[in-house]
C-alpha cells in the first residue's frame, strides 16, 4: 500500500468512526466531521507519494521512521482529525504535521 493510500485509508476509517457514534444533541457535528474526512480521504487518493503533503507527513513521522508503516498522526494528530468540521482537505494535511509537534514538545515538558 503507498503512503497515500494508506493516508487515504486512515481517513475513510476516521470518518467511519465518526457515523458510528451515537451522540444525542451533537447537532450534526460527527455526520459534518464524517463528511469532511470522506472529503479529505477522497482527495489524498488523488496525491501521489512524490506529492509534497504527503513527503510533508512522512517527514513528520506519520509513516513510522521508516516511512514504511500504515498513516499514524500521533495522539494529537487524532484529535485533530477526529475534530475536523471542515475546511479544505489539504488544510487538515498541513495541519498534522504541526499537531504532532505540539504532541512532542507537550511530551518533552517536565510534570
């Protein structure tokens, strides 16, 4: 699998798990969170792996060190994707790189 299948998968995944859940008075949130991440994996089968987004994810980390293994964001990328209502497609990618930092510097601090 490329890396922007497997980037693509990923999302398609989220965006199943966001019409599975049964919330009462979320007022569309995870049906419109659903649609954005179909929309968002639909466009990341369209990049190639030469594609400078998906070289921009792999740099971050997304594709295991190696760059080899299945999409993974880290625990902030998660939420991130989990919480996206919308926007263009490729702002979510450009987004995961940064929430990831975050992640990382959160997890250098001291308690």
């Amino acid at each position: 699998m490329s890396r922007s299948e497997s980037l693509a998968a990923y999302l398609r995944i989220q965006a199943r798990r966001q019409l599975d859940r049964v919330e009462s008075n979320d007022a569309g949130r995870n049906a419109r969170t659903a649609l954005a991440l179909l929309d968002a994996a639909l466009y990341a089968d369209g990049l190639t792996d030469e594609d400078a987004l998906v070289r921009m994810l792999d740099e971050a980390g997304c594709f295991g060190p190696d760059g080899c293994d299945d999409f993974d964001p880290g625990p902030e990328g998660v939420r991130l994707v989990r919480g996206w209502q919308g926007g263009e497609p490729y702002e979510l990618l450009l987004a995961i790189p940064a929430a990831m930092t975050a992640s990382a510097q959160h997890a250098g601090e001291a308690p």
